[in-house]
C-alpha cells in the first residue's frame, strides 16, 4: 500500500493546498485524505470530535490535525504513536486525545522538535505547512518515530476538560460537544442517560430541549419528540434521536436546527418531558 496521510484542519480551503505540496514534496508516494477542512474556526472540540468520529475507518497511518489557536506560543507540537499502530500529529491542546484513545490508547508520545524533519524556515503562524506537514510526510516515507523528538509523559499531555451529563429528577442536562455539517447537534450523554432521568423513550415522545442564556445567546425553547431517524418527522421539524455514534442528537430534518436556534458549541442544554 500507498503511505496514509490524512489531513483535517480548520483552514478553509487554500492553505490545506499548501501543506500537501509540501508533504508530496517530501514524500510523493503518499496517499492524502482530506478529512475536512471546515472545522470551525479555532474550535478545537469540534476538531477532537471530528477526528474521533473519522480516524477508526480510516487505515492505520499517518493522521495529522491542525486546529491551533496556540500557534507561535510555548505549546508543544506532538506526534502520538496508538496501539493501532497510527501516528497522530498537531499541537499538544486536546485536539488529538480522544481520536488516539479511539485508536486502541497512546503508546507513546513525542515533542516535535528534529529540525531537519521540518522545513528550513518556521514561522510563528503556520506550523502546519513548516512543522506538521512536512513530519508526516517524513514519517510516511519511513523515518524512524523516535527521530521527531524526545518522548513526553503521556500524563502530561493537555487533555480538553471531560463533559458528562447530569441525571437530575425528571431533567437531563448536558452541553453541547459537537456541530455537524448539516446543522445537528450533539449532547453529551446517551439515550440510557436520558432514560435515567425522564423515563423510557418511545417513539414519538414529546420532549422540550431548553437551551439557557449563554454569553450573548438568549435562552431558546424547542417542542421536539423522541425518535429513530430522520424521515419519522415531517420534513422541517425537529426529533431527539441517538446519533450514529450512539451519542444524543437534536436534528432538524431536512434543515439546520443549528442556525435555526443559534446554536453553538459548549452550549448548556436541558431536556424534560414535554
């Protein structure tokens, strides 16, 4: 097979261009997966769930993932070796945790700091064409790990702050943790949690989503059902469901419930019997 390289970033769509001139310059045998490149800007959750939701069907290679806030600062650049066998690469800010633990754990962990694996000049704002890319493509061509940098407990790696959802009598709540494409929603929290709180879910069960004032954003109030897909509502209308990844979902069908409620990341959410 062909090296992989996958690639998921939050720099819209003419930098990422950049980075696989360098990584084809480096290494011209890869094979380079575009993940996405429409994260939100500096949304490094989104990013996380992003990769944890791509990186398990892809196979094992070289993963990198650049959504960087820090860049330029004193935060570390790492590349994450998984029992899998895959090797993750971006910056050390919770970005690559969760997809490494979905890859079997972390084996293993180094700072990047080999210049000869980077490219000849680094700039202060973009590591991902000088620092990120070009390691990969070393990597895939057959460079050693242990050439990238010295090794870094795992335990010191920046970890995002763990969201779990609270079980109250007759209420769930929970946040927010990821926005997708189509304008769903995800909770955290599964539907036994829900059911936890508010008793067994059968189809067609009305439900209100409370979504509290947060920041700017005035509390929102939505009259939902519990159901299984998409199609079991008019199109148009909301459901509450179980995600593909078995997580809690609000989705619009055939719409954007996101845009509609204004909607973000790390927004609190409560969910009670209708």
């Amino acid at each position: 097979m062909r090296p992989l390289i996958t690639f998921t970033t939050d720099f819209g769509p003419a930098a990422p261009a950049v980075c696989r001139g360098v990584m084809f310059g480096i290494c011209p045998d890869a094979e380079v997966i575009d993940i996405t490149h429409q994260v939100p800007r500096y949304a490094i959750r989104e990013g996380a769930g992003t990769l944890r939701f791509a990186l398990p069907y892809m196979p094992v290679g070289i993963h990198v993932a650049v959504v960087d806030p820090g860049v330029g600062t004193d935060r570390l650049a790492i590349a994450l070796r998984t029992a899998r066998g895959d090797i993750l690469i971006g910056p050390d800010n919770g970005l690559l945790i969760p997809a490494a633990e979905a890859l079997g754990g972390i084996a293993e962990a180094r700072s990047l700091e080999n210049r000869e694996l980077m490219l000849p000049v680094v700039s202060a704002s973009f590591h991902g064409r000088d620092v990120f890319a070009p390691m990969a493509a070393h990597l895939a061509g057959g460079v050693p790990f242990a050439a990238v940098g010295p090794a870094v407990p795992v335990e010191r790696l920046v970890r995002l702050p763990e969201v779990r959802p609270a079980i109250r009598e007759g209420r769930f709540e929970s946040v927010i943790v990821h926005v997708l494409v189509f304008g769903n929603v995800t909770f955290a929290g599964v539907p036994a949690d829900l059911e936890a709180a508010i008793g067994p879910l059968t189809p067609g069960r009305p439900l209100v989503v409370e979504f509290p004032a947060h920041g700017d954003a005035p509390a929102v109030e939505e009259r939902t059902v519990w159901e299984q897909t998409f199609g079991r509502v008019p199109a148009g209308t909301s459901l509450l469901m179980a995600d593909s990844e078995g997580n809690l979902e609000l989705a619009d069908n055939q719409g954007d419930v996101a845009r509609r409620l204004g909607l973000s990341v790390d927004r609190p959410v409560r969910v009670r019997p209708g």
